[in-house]
C-alpha cells in the first residue's frame, strides 16, 4: 500500500510540476507579446509626434506661401489700380487738350 501510495505522491508531483513549467511558459510567452505591443505602441506614438511635426512644418510654410502671394496679387491689383488711374487722367487731358 505504501508502495503505491508513494507512485501516486510522485506521479501527482510530476504532473503538477509539469503543469507549472506549462505555466511559466505561458507566462513567459505572454509576457514578450505585451512587450512586443508596448514597442509598437511607443514606435507608433513616435511615428505620430514625427508626422504631427511636419504637418505643422508644412502648414507654417503653406502659410508663407499663401501670404506671399496674397502680397504679390494685392501688389498687381494696386498696379493695375493706378495704370487705370493713369488712363484716366490721359484720357481726360486728351479733351481738355482737343477743346482748346
């Protein structure tokens, strides 16, 4: 009886340290996929504070080039302004000069 009793007791602690090393290994195989996420994770939020950097880079330069040339058309505008202002006064000395 003891005999058999004792080949129970072992057999019962082979299965339970069997089960353990199952364990940890699952453990341990879990633990280097959160890792693996957790980098992802970090290389995605560098990857985003990288793209969020040059959209403003660009968007500071998109804004200079819309002002410049808001600058370049007012300055053309102006331009024509006065050319039609000097028409103007051309056409209107043209009769003054034809009335005398």
């Amino acid at each position: 009886m003891k005999l058999t009793r004792s080949i129970i007791i072992a057999f019962f602690a082979v299965f339970v340290a069997s089960c353990n090393k199952e364990k940890a290994a699952i453990d341990t195989k879990t633990e280097s996929t959160k890792d693996a996420i957790d980098k992802t994770k970090d290389a995605v939020d560098a990857s985003a504070r990288n793209a969020k950097k040059e959209a403003d880079a660009n968007a500071a330069t998109d804004k200079a080039n819309i002002e410049a040339k808001k600058l370049s058309v007012q300055a053309q505008l102006e331009a024509d302004k006065r050319k039609v202002e000097a028409d103007a006064a051309a056409a209107k000395a043209t009769i003054d000069a034809d009335k005398k």
